[in-house]
C-alpha cells in the first residue's frame, strides 16, 4: 500500500510521504503506540509527532519494535518532530534535538520543524520572550550539518515569516517545510501558492477540522458534515474525509490526519483510486471562510510581534 502514497521531493533532496499519520491528542496508554504499528503495517510511511505531544516514547517504541520483526526499516520511514516553544535559545535547539532523538531512540529525525514563531519561557506559553526565531533558525542549520536531522522546516508560520526567514544574512538551508493547519474551511491558498513558488513544501494538520481535539469549541464549524463535500462524496462514493484528503494531495501538500481507529486509518489511505474534477477543487475551495480551530489557544500572545495569526 505504501508504493500508492504520492511523494512530495524537498528542496533538501529527500522525500516525504503526502499521507501520513498524525499523533496529537490526549491518549490513553500504549494507544498511539498501537495506532502507529497498525499504521506502518497498512503501509503509512509518514509519522508527525513533537515534543509537546508527549508521544515521541511510545511512537518510538513501536517503530523499534516492527525494526526488530523485521516489518519495516528505519530508512524507510520519514519522522517528523518539532522544536518547542521554550527550547529557541540558540544553545537550547541541540540539546531538545539530542532529548527527542533519545525519546525516539532513532538516530536522527527526517524533519524537525520549530513548531511556533515565538518564543516562551515556559511548555505552557504564559510569558512570551522576545527571541527571534531567525537566531533559532541558525541554530537548527546546525544540526543538518552534524547530521541530527535530514531536513529542518518551521511550523504555524506565516508569509511574512517565511519571506522572512529567506531573506537573512547568510542563509544556509530554507525551510523544506511550512506545517500548517489546512481545511477547507482554512484554505491557505495565499501562503500555499507563495510557498509552492519558493520550493517549501506544506503540511497540512487538522484537515477535517480536528473534531476529535479536547481543545475544540462546541460551535465549531464541522467540515464533515459540509453538504458541498458530502455532494462530492456522494459523487464518487467516497466519505467526506476521503474527498478532503483527496483535496489536498491534488492541491499539492502533506496532510497528517490523526486517528487510532485502525477503520479509519484504512479509510484515510483509500484516496488513491480516484480523482477530484477541477470543478470540485474550486467548489471546495470556495467554503474557505478562514476559520482556525485552534486559534483561540493562543489569544494570549495576540500582541506579540511574531504572532502568526490574523490580529
């Protein structure tokens, strides 16, 4: 099954699985470590995770476990995880980097992305610092050249941060990857096509809204239950998560939708045996009404000058 998911090539030369496994959520013991063994076994190559998620162990675990039985090889897997927010002192990068490659037990991490533009001085983001990520950045070049990690990317940035990033004194590395939240009610056409045009790729979380998140509120919008995508569903008789995810390989970036109902996971990997019309794509894209699932998380840092969202 694995051969079927689409690959997009990185500016750093490696490539990643469009498809793969998110593993963001409050879980019960040894659940994303099953979640993702039944993953790789079905043929997910692609697994996103951070420090933050407190899941890096288990996933892990189950990663050496399927090494040891001979199912699947390090080599084969892309693994991204992320730099968190209090963690962007330069002499502070390496350190979380060598602290999630010993959770991980790997030996070096396929991507490793910062996963928010400000900095703070505590994991729960209460006191923003004022830190430039640009100085973070030079230090995450480093561990590309000491072999840490293959590619480095940024994480709920911006155009203008990206545009920032590639204009630096003495940029060695772009950004391989720009990790998003994307559906279609949150199209990031804009910040897609721009980073399309200077060779970053997108990843996409939360593609269907992320109805399963402790953190959602009860009148969020529900983009599975949208009649423009249930029509299209019915159309080629496919589920509403099928028809977004298929959206989002023909648009041209990664998503990561997170499950551990192994029905699911076979569902989400069912995109490959069809194909959405253009027509379908625009009337898609039409329900863009810019709605973040996850943007009244960070109010608090709304003022700071590196808030990525809209103000």
């Amino acid at each position: 099954m694995s051969d079927k998911v689409p690959s997009i090539r990185l500016n750093s030369g490696y490539d990643m699985p469009m498809l793969g496994l998110g593993t963001y959520n409050s879980f019960k013991p040894n659940e994303v470590g099953d979640a993702v063994k039944t993953a790789i076994q079905m043929g997910y190559r692609h697994i996103d995770t951070a420090w933050r998620y407190t899941t890096e162990p288990e996933i892990g675990a189950a990663v050496k476990e399927l090494i040891q039985e001979g199912k699947i090889k390090r080599e084969e897997l892309f693994i991204v995880t992320k730099l968190w927010v209090q963690f962007h002192e330069p002499d502070q990068v390496e350190p979380a980097c060598r602290q999630s490659l010993e959770a991980l037990g790997m030996d070096y991490i396929d991507l490793y992305l910062i996963h928010f533009p400000i900095a703070f001085e505590d994991m729960e983001m209460t006191k923003p610092t004022s830190t430039d990520y640009l100085d973070t950045w030079r230090a995450m070049e480093k561990l590309v050249d000491k072999g840490l990690v293959r590619s480095i990317g940024v994480s709920n940035f911006n155009k203008q941060q990206l545009e920032r990033i590639l204009k630096m004194d003495g940029l060695k590395y772009k950004p391989a990857n720009n990790q998003v939240e994307m559906s279609p009610y949150l199209a990031q056409e804009d910040l897609l096509q721009f980073s399309l045009k200077y060779g970053i790729s997108t990843s996409g979380y939360a593609p269907f809204g992320a109805p399963g998140q402790v953190y959602i509120l009860k009148d969020a919008p529900k983009n599975l239950e949208d009649p423009t995508i249930v029509k299209i569903g019915r159309k080629y008789n496919k589920s509403s998560a099928q028809v977004i995810l298929r959206w989002g390989i023909q648009r041209g970036f990664a998503l990561i939708p997170k499950s551990t109902n192994p029905s699911r996971l076979t569902q989400n990997m069912d995109i490959f045996d069809f194909k959405l019309s253009e027509e379908d794509i625009k009337a898609m894209l039409a329900l863009d009404r810019g709605y973040r699932c996850n943007a009244h998380l960070f109010q608090a840092c709304k003022d700071h000058p590196f808030y990525p969202f809209e103000k």
